[in-house]
C-alpha cells in the first residue's frame, strides 16, 4: 500500500491535495491566496463565468443565487478529480496498483474532512450520499428507547427520520432563547435513564439564521444528552468546531461544498455507530459470513456497504482542504457582509416581504426567503430567470412546516414543493459571488414590483412556471451525444 497521503500537509500545515493546476504549478488555493481579491468576494468556481440566453434575445453572466440547493465546484476539487480520476480504481482487497492507489486515497480523504469539522482524533468518519443519507443512518443506530428532541423549524431531512423514532418535535421557536428553554423543557421531561439526542440544524435553510449550537451542547450534555448537528448550510459559510464546542455528532453534503459529486459525510462519536447493525447489508459491511449467521465489519466500513463513491470522497476532501486553505473564518466575514447587502437590498424594494423565524438575530449565513407582493413564487423566480438571467430557488425548500409557520396560517396556500404548502423565493449567495449579483436581484425585483413582467407565462402540469413560447437556445452539449433530444 502506498505510504505517502495524497493529502499530505504542506510547508504551511495546510492539506493540500495532487495534480497540476492550470498553470503548470502544484499547491493549493491557499498557494493563490494573495493575489486573489478576495475582499471582493471572488472565488475560482468552476462555471463562474458562464453565459445565459434571456427571452427575447441578448445574453448575460449568469448571477447563481441558488446556492444553498447546490453550489458549483470549486476549481481546485475539478482539478482534485481531473488528478484522481486516471487512477481510478476498485478499493479495499484489490491487489492492482491502481487499486491500491484509489484505496489509499479514499482513506485518506476522511482526515481532511475531520480536520475541516475540528473533529476529535477518535471520531469516525463514515462517508454517506449527503446530509440527508447522514441523518438516516444516525437514525438507524440509536440505542433502544432513546428519546429524539427536534423542531419543526428542520430541513424534512433533520424531521422525518426522527419520527419513526417517535421523535419529541417541538413548535418552531419564537426565539433564540425560547429555543433554549424549549430544548431544556423537553429534556427535563423525558424518562429518567433513557438516552437521548438533540437534532438541530447549524443554520436554517430558509431564512439563514444560526443556532446557538454550542449553547445547545452545553445543554444537552448537562441533561446527560448528546447532539446532533445538520451543517448542510452551517459548514459552507462557517467555522465548524465539534471538539471547542463537544457536538457529538455533524453531517454535511459535498454538493453543498462546493463538491457536487455525489458524496456526504457524518462525523462523530463512535459508540452509538459501533453497536448497531449495519445501515446498508451487504459487501463491506461484514468480516465474515458462515451459514446464517454473519460477523459485523468495525467502523466506518460497517455503515459504508457496497462499492463506495471514491470520487465524490477525493472531491469532498479536496473541498475541505481548499477551504481550510482559505480560512473558515475569512469565509464567515466575507459571507456576513453578502448577508448584510442581501438583507439590505431585499428591504429596499417596495411589496417586497423578506421572512424571518427570529427577529433581532444577527448573525446568519448568506441566505434569504421572501415574497413579492401580488405574485406567486414560482412565477418571480422564472421571470428572474428568463429575463435577468439570475437563478433562485422557489417552493418551500423541504421545510413544509417552517413555511406554513411563516405564512403565519394563510389560507392563500399556493402550490410549493411537493403539494399545495406555502412557499417562497430563497436567494443564496456563496464563494463564487459577488455584490453585483445582488445588486442585479434589486433590479431586477424593482422592476417587476413597478413595471410587471416583460414576458408572457404559464403554469406547467407539476405546478413550476415557465415562459410562454421560450425562445431561449440551450447549450449544445444537449444537442449532441447521449444527452441529445433532452
């Protein structure tokens, strides 16, 4: 087997990963860093600089406000991959170099993912399709009788597994403090001697605030609970601390990472993961099998059964790597400040309601929902689209009963995701953006609140709008190839 990591610390201790960058040099972004104006708010992001077609004619950059659904690749993961894939092979017990050489690698991409999260040197690392495959498998390796503390505030991610498990699910705090005092409420509650888990989200994916998730651990731990933390928003624009603040367990995307290849991660504690069955039965999650009866793989190959996702783990850890690289805590400045002028821009357009869980919160990531007076959600992201060239998300970003707690009871429900729930626009900003992208969204909305629509639409079968009689040519890729007649 290989000794040397392809995620080696570099003279800086920064993790780094192989292969060469578009100039011919080795490094990492960090290696960059200083002459990249950063302080701007321009990151290397693959597809950055792309062009849209508009209704009509005429064509500009396409500002991605849509972050927090996914973000694009970072370039340094793009390269990380472009370096890996020619080595790209079958993992564990195979005897080819190129296997050995992909083992090696796909093991050693869980340390740099733990060293993104702070996490202890005996955390496991087990790598999953995303949060979501994250919550599911914490959620199948609870103790029996364990009591689960959730909110109804929670991504359907950080919700639904937790209900098989007769979860404890609390209205949608007023406040940050009533949080606080609800959790406690609950956890006081509960039958003595059980365990239990706190399920929260590190940062709302809906109206961007962040949860006092130290706070919460300190709580849960007092009570003799432990916590679980859903950073699929929190790990992109902050500093993720499991060891400074005791977070027992964490999950993040990599599609959210600016890692979009398929690959996930939940980090933390081992005992809970150690002592259950495996998520997935099959390959690799077993040492042996003899007749009926079969012996358990150790962690993390236990809950990693079949062939793992060896790509998507070399792109996620090459994400952490480059992000640590940049520093977390430059990232979380950087994303305050797009916060700010988003807030800022959103308020200034008149029929314009921007949605909120707590008021007075000042610290939240770069993500916004909100309404436009007098037309439907799905209508004002596709008029943002076809005639701006600016991407939203709308619906109601898999948090039915957050939203229907905005909308504060309406009974003027239109269609969101999934069904006839409340829903919103959400714009999101991330690495790869810039105050003209917001400056572009203000416009744009001004526009619509003061003139209408320049384009005629209708609403499609699934409940989505789109123009009426798009003129709009798509890239070419689509025209030839397998992809072709899509």
């Amino acid at each position: 087997m290989p000794s040397t990591s392809p995620w080696s610390a570099g003279q800086e201790g920064v993790s780094r990963h192989p292969g060469p960058r578009k100039d011919g040099r080795r490094g990492s972004l960090g290696a960059r860093g200083a002459a990249r104006p950063w302080d701007r708010g321009v990151a290397e992001v693959v597809g950055g600089e792309v062009v849209v077609p508009l209704v009509g004619g005429g064509a500009v950059r396409y500002a991605n406000l849509d972050h927090a659904a996914s973000t694009p690749a970072l370039s340094e993961v793009w390269e990380a991959v472009q370096a890996f894939l020619p080595w790209y092979s079958s993992v564990h017990r195979g005897s080819g170099f190129k296997s050995q050489v992909a083992t090696a690698a796909y093991e050693a991409a869980r340390q740099p993912v733990r060293e993104f999260v702070n996490g202890r040197p005996d955390d496991t690392v087990v790598f999953t399709r995303n949060t979501t495959d994250a919550v599911n498998l914490l959620a199948r390796c609870l103790p029996d009788g364990t009591t689960v503390i959730t909110t109804s505030a929670e991504h359907h991610a950080n919700l639904l597994p937790w209900r098989r498990c007769g979860a404890v699910e609390l209205p949608v705090p007023a406040s940050r403090d009533g949080a606080l005092r609800a959790i406690e409420a609950a956890l006081k509650e509960r039958r003595a001697g059980v365990p239990a888990l706190v399920a929260v989200a590190g940062a709302s994916n809906v109206t961007g605030e962040v949860w006092p998730i130290g706070e919460i651990a300190s709580l849960a731990h007092r009570h003799g609970a432990r916590l679980f933390v859903d950073a699929a928003q929190l790990a992109p624009h902050r500093p993720v601390d499991m060891a400074g603040l005791d977070l027992d367990w964490v999950a993040f995307s990599g599609h959210k990472l600016y890692a979009p290849f398929g690959a996930g991660a939940l980090v933390g504690r081992e005992d809970w993961l150690a002592g259950a069955e495996p998520y997935l039965l099959g390959g690799g999650a077993v040492e042996k099998v003899l007749g009926q009866s079969a012996t358990w793989a150790g962690l993390p190959d236990r809950h990693e059964g079949g062939s793992p996702n060896v790509v998507g783990a070399v792109a996620l850890a090459a994400s952490c790597a480059a992000l640590r690289s940049i520093g977390m805590g430059r990232v979380a400045e950087q994303d305050r400040r797009l916060a700010g002028l988003l807030q800022d821009t959103l308020q200034a357009v008149p029929g314009v309601d921007v949605y909120s869980t707590w008021e007075g919160v000042t610290d939240r990531v770069a993500l916004r929902a909100f309404a436009v007076r007098g037309y439907d959600h799905g209508e004002v992201a596709a008029i943002l689209s076809a005639e701006h060239g600016i991407g939203v998300r709308s619906g109601s970003f898999c948090a039915h009963p957050l939203l229907a707690h905005l909308a504060g009871g309406s009974t003027e429900q239109r269609s969101g995701c999934g069904g006839h729930v409340p829903g919103a626009v959400r714009a999101s900003l991330g690495l790869g953006s810039v105050d003209e992208d917001i400056r572009r969204l203000g416009q744009a909305l001004g526009e619509l609140v003061r003139d209408g629509a320049r384009w005629a639409y209708r609403r499609v079968p699934d409940g989505s709008v789109e123009p009426l009689l798009d003129d709009r040519a798509w890239p070419s890729f689509l025209h030839v190839g397998p992809l072709a007649g899509v």
